[in-house]
C-alpha cells in the first residue's frame, strides 16, 4: 500500500528527503553544538555575533541614567550624605575618553575610582577596581574581562592573582574605544544638567584599609589553591569595520533598541558574554554592569529574564554619574546587590570533607556532567566550594560552577546547574540542581513530581528508574522583575515580554552518570528500560507526563553488577505535565530536545495549539535517542563512511522535521543500518515499524496489513515499549565491559550554526537545547 503520513495526509516516498526545517515554533531556542563533530575555531565576532542572535529581543531600554539609579541602587537611608568626587577625581575620569587606545582607556578608569566611595556609615562594603583586560579566568575558559570590581573583604582570593575571578566579582565595566561601539539605539538624545547634591570627598590616607563596614570573619574560610592564569595578554578588540552589517546567514528580528551595526552586534554579545560567566559561576540573582564605548556610558541591570538598560550618556559632560553608581552601589546590602543570601562560603574543615568525598568521583562528575571540556579539568585542590541552604534549612555543599564559553554562552533562560552535593551532617554524596523555573501557580515544579513519586514511595512501591528527592523546591528572594518593566513608556521599539523566573533547587539522593556515557549496548538498552518503565508508571499511576525524553534526562548507576551492566533513572521533571489539570480544549504545546522530538511534533510548526503531547511521543523521543547515541558511539556500517554518517545525523536529527523523521521509518532507514550488537539491531528492527505506524493512513481499514493494526494497538499498550526493551535485554549475552566508541562524521557543520541560518526564536525561554 501507498505509504501516507497520517497527521498531514501526504504521501511518504520510500526512501527519505532532506526537508526544510520547520519554522518558528517547532525549533528550540539555541541548539547546541554537536560537540562530536570536529569544528572549525569560530573567529571572535563569530562567537559575538551569535550570542547576540540568541539574546535578541531581550534588552529593555532605555531608562534615563539618573532614574536608573534612583530605581535599581536606590540611596538606603533618606539622609545619606551624596558625596560629590573631588575634581582630580572627575578630570581623570573624562580623560579616559581622550585617550588613544582602548588599552590605555583603562588605567585613568582605575585611577579615578580607587578609593571610591570613600569611608562612611553607610557605606557596606570597599569596593576594588582592577585592570583585568591581560589576564583570563580559568574557570571561565580563559575569558577575560577589562575591569573587573570586587571587595576588600574577598581580596583574599584573588590578591595573589593578576585578575579578580568571576566567580568573586561584585561588578565589572566593559570598554571599547569608538563612540559607534555602542550596543544599543536610543530613541533620542537629549542635554542633560544635573548636579549632586552633597559634601566634598573627605581626605583619607592613602593605602588605608578604611572597610570597618564589613566584619573580616573570614579566618575559617577555605581558599582552594589557585588555578593557572589562562592565556598572553589578548589583542585589542579586531576591527570588525568591514563586517557584512547583513549578517548572512542569520534572521534577525527588528528590535529598534539594539543596534544593529557589525559594532554594535559585537559589543552587545561580548557584554551578553560576560553577563552569562558571571551569572553562571555565582550563583547570582542580578548583577550590574557599566559598558564605556567612547566618550558614552550606559549602566545595565542583568537577570535571567532580561537586562535592563539605562539610555546613554556622557561620562565627559556627565562625570558625575559614574561615581554616584559606584557610589550607591557600595551602599547596599548583600541583596539588594543581587546575591543569593541562601549562598555562603564554606569552612576549610567543610571543605576538606566534601574534597575527600569528591576526590571518588571524576573532575566531570564534580559539576553533574558526563563529559566537559579538556581545558577546565583541575584537581580537587583548585576546585572551589560553596555552602547552600535549601528552603526547608537542609544545608549541602557544592561546587562553584565552571562556565564554558562555547557551551552556556546566553545568560537568559532556565540556565541549570549541576553538581555533587555533600552533605556535611552525614558526610553522604548526592546529586544537586538548579534552574530558573517559571514562577506562576499554573506551572508544574520539579521538586513537586518528586514529592508526589516520595508520597507514593512511602505508602507502595515505585519503579527502581525514579530517584528519592531529599529536599527541594523555590528560593525566596530570587524573583526577576523584566516583566514589571517591559511595557513601561521609557521603553524603546519591541522587546519580548519577560517571563517571571525564580530559582528552584533540588537534591537528590542518587548519583549517576548520563548514558550520553554509556559503557555497552546492555547498559544502554537497560538503562532505558528502567527509564520507560518508570515513564509508563508516572503516566498511569501519576497521570504525569515527563515531555523530554532525551539521553542527557536519562542517568546510569556509577557501579555495574558482575556482568559489566548498570541501571538507569529518568530525570528532569522540568517540563512535565499534569494531565490531570491539563485542558484539552488549550493544550500547552511543545516541549523536549530538539534532536530527539517525534515527528508528529513538527506539525503546524506556527500553531502550538494544535499540537497535543502525548505519551506516544515520549516513546518515539527515546527511540531517536537510541539510534542517535548508536550512530555516534556503537560499531555499525556508517562506523568507517564519515561523510555517510554526518548526513545520516544532519537529515534525521539536527535539520528534520516531519517528514525526514517520518520518511525514515516509512523507508526503514535505521534498520538498513547494520549494527554490530545484535541486541541492538533487534531493537531498531522491531521497534521502527511499530512507530512508522503512526503516519500511515489507516482510514481504508481494507487495505492495510494485519501487522499495521497490530502495531497501532502496540502504540497505545500501556507497557508495550518497556516490555519489549527488556524482552531484548533478557536475550544478550553478558556484555564486554567497553562498547563504547566514538565515530567519527564530517565535513564540520554545527546545530548552533543551522540555527542561526534557519531558525527563528521568537517566544522561546529556554536557550539550553529545550523548547518550552
């Protein structure tokens, strides 16, 4: 019979077709590099340039300077004195525009600021500028920012460095030379003539540590040793004059605010850069940033959700302004200046326990990861740590984050973090996580899912694939605000509305490694095993759907029985549903990995309402997720045809839509692949025809084959899929202990790049490789 989709009525060709990708909503927000493939190294307005793609839409501006302060760094008591800078102060502050090099635009910044604000009692901490342009962070990849901001109080942790680590600093200021390096367009410019109100700087001694504000508690405190400085001192910013301001390749949104020049695109995706390193590596709830360019200045308030930006001005004319930022700035508590109060350093003694518990585990595993890059491996000793209080007062340490420039470079978005967490109450080792969460009642929350699988726990039994939640839920004071902003008159042309984000923790009893890592096939087809089995029972038991079926939200135990074999958990609750609460009538779209989606997911890609998630599609994700783990890491026949086996992943993965996943299972195109696991093969031979089922056009009952039918009836059977897999697994032979290989397929060509050339991300949260 002819073979029809059934979702779109269309006929399917027998042997599969490249399709267009589909259009804005069915595609992710970012998708992430293919980090198996071998890739050429992208230049630095490349990386910019795509950071400020994926960013687009998401700047609200611009706010005059002076609001901005009096708004965002507001005085805390009503009489502060406003001390107004000596006038060295301010003439060396204007000289940083007459200088004639960006590079030596930094030392008179420096030296206006030292020492400012001066001593006083409200004053809450003393704040230290440095040059940092020549030294990069080595727990940030080596990336390096022109003056970076911290305390007195920390200067412990960096004194002996020639740069403030990202993770220590309270702020940092960007400088480029051009006035034209401007990120951002404001609706007009205007004079201004404000003055402060207040007395002279008072005259202090020079060198004086004048910080009686901040209690020097930190004796105790553990100092991990230092890491290699990263990196010679770095060329001043390339000329990118003659860049295409069309930026080919890309689809950009009209957002009036963001300048749109090759020097404006680079700069706001260099600031964005930063933004991502410091957010990521602080477990920060805000931060501020002031961008120079020029004789000009704008402050920005940087959060999950957005950045809010003040409307420019000159610091020549204006000198003032730069001063009572830092001023203020230095005048607010620990909250108000963005950070988590939940967060807090970590004793030497806590410290040396949870280095003797991790020291077990791999550097990878240290951060919740299968796998990072060569270049951020460090040992235990220059790992450092940081104290978490969960909401209901369960205390665990963790690692401070690593940031990798070429993996979390957006600093919007959920943004999760992973890592080890020791629990120094009973020296025991869990897993720990964190990630902005939509912070509506409506939204289902993971630590909720948890709570439901631990109440079932305690009156039944659960499938052994589900992990025991310790503690979990909301952080208090981690709320973003864009959303109260972004339709305010000061704001300029179209921004995407800010969606409400709070920080939502979870600990986890169990660690595992991602079978993204798997040892063999019988680990892997074991692992997804246990993983369907509890999908099916959160389906049936919890009418819980998990919506994100993919190898990176299913783990594998650290340990494998005597036959080489380990289990599996599935994880991630991020995006499930509660089909109970869930209206037909409104359905709440897509959600998962790109890669991984069922093909049926890719229908109406303009329509989200049309589009129903069902448990069907969860199965069909993990059985893309098998074959694609398979082509990269099992022996098969694409295993020695690189250029075979990249159009292989390009066509059926990274750039399909409907028709190239459905086309495939019509053409029987993974099975035609002959796998050197026989269980393996089983697998994709016994299980493709069941979902090429779903796009036939069953409708003429008289023409369809009794196979047709019986498959049909598999898809909707409530434990057809877990059965089956174990029914394989039961077959295969005691496994070697290493299956896993890695083959190799090029010409370069990365999903992120795809993504700029064809995808457009318009309402989308996620930039970490899920819809939502």
């Amino acid at each position: 019979m002819t073979a029809k989709c059934r979702q779109c009525n269309s006929p399917v060709p027998n042997q599969q077709r490249p399709s267009s990708t589909p259009n804005a909503q069915t595609t992710l927000s970012h998708k992430r590099p293919n980090k198996h493939a071998t890739t050429t190294v992208a230049s630095p307005f490349e990386k910019r340039k795509a950071v400020a793609f994926f960013t687009s839409g998401r700047y609200i501006g611009s706010l005059r300077a002076e609001e901005f302060l009096s708004t965002f760094l507001p005085y805390q008591h009503p009489n502060a004195r406003r001390l107004k800078p000596r006038k060295e102060r301010l003439d060396l502050m204007r000289s940083v525009a007459s200088q004639q090099s960006e590079a030596e635009m930094y030392k008179p910044f420096v030296q206006a600021l030292e020492n400012w604000p001066p001593r006083d009692p409200d004053r809450k901490t003393k704040l230290v500028y440095k040059d940092c342009h020549s030294a990069g962070d080595p727990n940030c990849g080596g990336l390096s920012v022109d003056i970076s901001i911290g305390t007195s109080s920390t200067r412990r942790f960096w004194e002996d460095k020639c740069y403030i680590p990202f993770s220590e600093q309270e702020s940092h200021v960007k400088i480029r030379f051009c006035d034209s390096s401007d990120p951002f367009c404001d609706r007009q410019m205007r004079q201004r003539n404000v003055h402060l109100q207040g007395e002279d700087e008072e005259e202090y001694e020079a060198g004086m540590d004048d910080d009686q504000c901040v209690r020097d508690d930190l004796d105790n405190v553990d100092i991990p040793s230092p890491l290699p400085d990263c990196g010679p001192e770095p060329a001043e910013d390339e000329s990118d004059d003659n860049a295409e301001a069309g930026q080919k390749g890309f689809v950009w949104e009209h957002h009036p605010f963001e300048n749109m020049t090759p020097k404006g695109i680079s700069c706001r995706g260099q600031i964005a850069y930063y933004a991502a390193a410091l957010l990521t590596v602080q477990y920060r709830v805000f931060f501020f940033q002031l961008i120079i360019f020029g004789q000009y200045a704008r402050f920005v308030r940087w959060d999950r959700s957005c950045a809010i930006v003040s409307e420019r001005f000159s610091f020549v004319e204006e000198p003032e302004l730069i001063f009572d930022f830092y001023r203020r700035f230095a005048q607010l508590d620990s909250i108000n200046r963005g950070y988590d109060p939940s967060i807090t350093l970590v004793s030497k003694d806590e410290a040396d326990r949870a280095r003797a518990e991790f020291k077990k585990f791999s550097p990878d595993a240290w951060h919740g990861r299968s796998q990072l890059p060569q270049r951020l491996y460090r040992t235990i000793h220059e790992q450092p740590f940081r104290s978490i209080e969960m909401p209901d007062g369960h205390r665990f340490i963790v690692c401070v984050p690593v940031f990798s420039p070429d993996r979390n470079c957006i600093p919007f978005g959920r943004c999760t973090r992973r890592s080890l967490a020791f629990d120094p109450g009973t020296g025991s080792v869990h897993f720990y996580k964190d990630s902005q969460s939509q912070n509506y009642s409506t939204i289902l929350k993971e630590a909720q899912v948890y709570e439901r699988i631990n109440d079932k726990r305690r009156i039944g039994e659960v499938p052994r694939g589900l992990c025991t939640m310790i503690s979990g839920g909301d952080v208090p004071n981690t709320k973003t605000i864009g959303h109260e902003y972004w339709e305010e008159d000061w704001v300029y042309g179209n921004v995407r509305e800010p969606i409400q984000l709070i920080t939502h923790r979870i600990v986890l009893k169990e660690v595992g490694a991602s079978i993204k890592a798997f040892t063999n096939i019988k680990t892997l087809l074991t692992c997804v095993a246990d993983a369907m089995e509890a999908h099916t029972w959160l389906v049936h038991e919890l009418r819980l759907l998990h919506r994100d079926i993919s190898p990176g939200n299913i783990l594998m135990e650290r340990e494998a029985d005597e036959h080489n074999v380990r289990r599996g958990y599935l994880i991630d609750f991020d995006h499930a549903l509660d089909l109970a609460r869930a209206d037909p009538l409104h359905p709440p779209g897509r959600a998962g990995t790109f890669l991984f989606l069922a093909a049926a997911l890719h229908l109406d890609p303009d329509d989200d309402s049309q589009v129903v998630q069902s448990e069907k599609d969860d199965r069909e994700s993990l059985f893309h997720s098998i074959v694609y783990l398979g082509l990269l890491h099992a022996r098969h026949s694409l295993s020695n045809r690189p250029i075979a086996l990249e159009r292989q992943l390009n066509l059926k993965f990274e750039n399909a839509g409907c028709d190239a996943k459905s086309g495939a299972f019509f053409a029987r195109s993974y099975s035609k692949i002959r796998w050197a696991n026989p269980g393996l093969q089983r697998f994709v031979e016994e299980l493709e025809p069941v979902f090429a089922s779903r796009y036939l056009d069953l409708a003429d009952c008289s023409r369809s084959t009794p196979k047709d039918l019986v498959n049909i009836v598999n898809l909707d059977t409530r434990s057809w899929m877990d059965t089956k897999i174990w029914e394989i697994v039961r077959t295969m032979p005691s496994p070697p202990e290493m299956e896993f290989i890695n083959n190799e397929h090029y010409p370069p060509a990365t999903a992120t790049k795809r993504a700029y050339e064809r995808q457009n991300t318009e309402n989308r949260l996620g930039f970490d490789g899920h819809l939502v």
